[in-house]
C-alpha cells in the first residue's frame, strides 16, 4: 500500500512538471508598436534573467522568459516600458507590446533677459557703454610709441648693438664692424623701400581697382607696375605724406599718361 502511494506521488509530480515546463522555458514572441504600426530597432531587456534581443523592422521580437520575469522596452524616441510576465501572457501566442512617445520638455528659456525691445536706436539709449580698455586708457607707459617695422629694428640694432651689461663703459665694435661690411647701409636702404611700401599700399587702399581701370586708364594686371612707376617721382612721398587724396589723385592722372604713351596703351 506504501508503495502505490509513493509511485502515485511520484507520477503525479513526474505530470505536473511536464505540464508545467513551458513555464520554465518559454519563448516569448511579439511585436512593439506606435500608432499601429510595428516600431523597430527597440531594446528589450529581461531584467530579471539578464537576456536582451531588439525588434526587427517590423517591429517583431522574441526574447526567453518565465512567469514573473520583467521585461524592460527602450528606445530614443520613445518613453521606457516594463511588463511583467503573467500567466495569461505564457499562455497566449503573441504579445503586444504598444509604446508611447518620448516628449523632451525643455527648461524655460527667457529670451530678453536684458529687456531688449528690438529697436536698436531705443535700446542703446537705455544701455549703459562702458569705456574701452585699451594702453592709453590704462595709462600705461608708451602707449602712443608707434611700433617699429622690422627694418627699422634691424638698423637700430645695427647702429648702437644690442644692449649688455658695462655698454655703457666699453667701446661698441659691433656698430663699427657694420659700417664697414656695409650692413648699416644695406639696413638703411631696406628701412627706405619699406617705407615706400607703405605709402603705395596707402594709395592702393584709398582707391578701388576700377579707378586705377576706368579713370586712369590702367590695366589691371599693370597697376603694381604703374605704382612703382610713381613711386620714383621725387613728388610722390610729400603728397602722400598729406593724406589730401584729391592731390593724389591729381599726381596718378598726371603720371598715367606718360605711363601709358611710354608703354603704348590706350
């Protein structure tokens, strides 16, 4: 009688397992949608068994899961979602997992945080401008020293050497060495075409290519030509010295002809 009992125990526990298994070992199949339609590329983790798959692009999934297992769906443009596996869902055949989403609410932003209107003539009225900070507004010692050119640098040094230590007590050679190498010279003739440099590029910014073209008669490949051509004129460094640029433009009409008749233009 004993062991009828226990072979009836045993064959009962021996069912319940078998017909309990799906439960154990079941793969969940289903689809993540939005607005009807399949949503793909969503994450779905079963956090409870640490298994993870992403929908295909229909949005379809299977993922393995048991009774009490909490599924975990993830997407960017969508808000999180859990579902924890039941009864009702192992036993169905497909499941659907419906998504909401994703809405980033932003801080408030203040946009006139200085109370602009918009009308520029109205707003610098109510702004206050504070000074500019320049050398000269701080005072500082030269301030207006004009920068010297790199020429100019070169020549001074030439001239008085660089400044050491007992200078003051010992005889300079180096400024001797170049006067008679011909340095100082060579400097002195450089700081010159510098300078000249920077009075034609002075004229070249007062006046636009199309006057050098239309009213001087000047094609524009030969305009450096042509202002070189002025810079030998003894005139052409006192006038523009005078920033008067009617009289300079006076002095180029003048030199463009006979620029011109000696090249053979137009």
């Amino acid at each position: 009688m004993w062991k009828n009992n226990w072979l009836l125990v045993t064959f009962l526990f021996v069912f319940s397992l078998a017909n309990g298994q799906s439960y154990f070992n079941f793969e969940l199949e289903g689809q993540t949608r939005f607005d009807g339609k399949g949503v793909p590329d969503v994450h779905i983790m079963n956090t409870t068994a640490d298994k993870a798959t992403i929908s295909d692009q229909n949005g379809r999934f299977s993922i393995e899961a048991t009774m009490g297992d909490t599924l975990l769906f993830s997407a960017l443009q969508y808000q999180r979602k859990t579902l924890v596996i039941s009864a009702s869902i192992l036993e169905s055949s497909f499941v659907y997992v419906t998504l909401e989403e994703f809405v980033n609410e932003l801080d408030e932003v203040v946009v006139r945080p200085f109370n602009l209107s918009g009308d520029l003539s109205r707003d610098m009225d109510g702004m206050t401008v504070e000074n500019v900070v320049t050398a000269s507004t701080l005072g500082l010692p030269n301030a207006y020293v004009k920068p010297m050119m790199q020429s100019e640098r070169l020549l001074k040094e030439a001239s008085i050497g660089p400044f050491q230590i007992g200078m003051l007590t010992a005889i300079p050679f180096n400024p001797l060495i170049n006067m008679i190498t011909g340095r100082t010279k060579m400097l002195k003739k450089r700081v010159a075409r510098d300078q000249k440099y920077l009075l034609t590029e002075q004229v070249r910014n007062y006046y636009p290519d199309s006057i050098f073209v239309k009213r001087l008669g000047i094609p524009t490949e030969r305009i450096d030509d042509f202002m070189y051509y002025c810079e030998v004129d003894e005139r052409f460094d006192s006038i523009v010295a005078t920033d008067d640029q009617i009289a300079i433009l006076n002095l180029l009409l003048m030199k463009s002809k006979t620029y011109r008749e000696n090249n053979q233009l137009k």
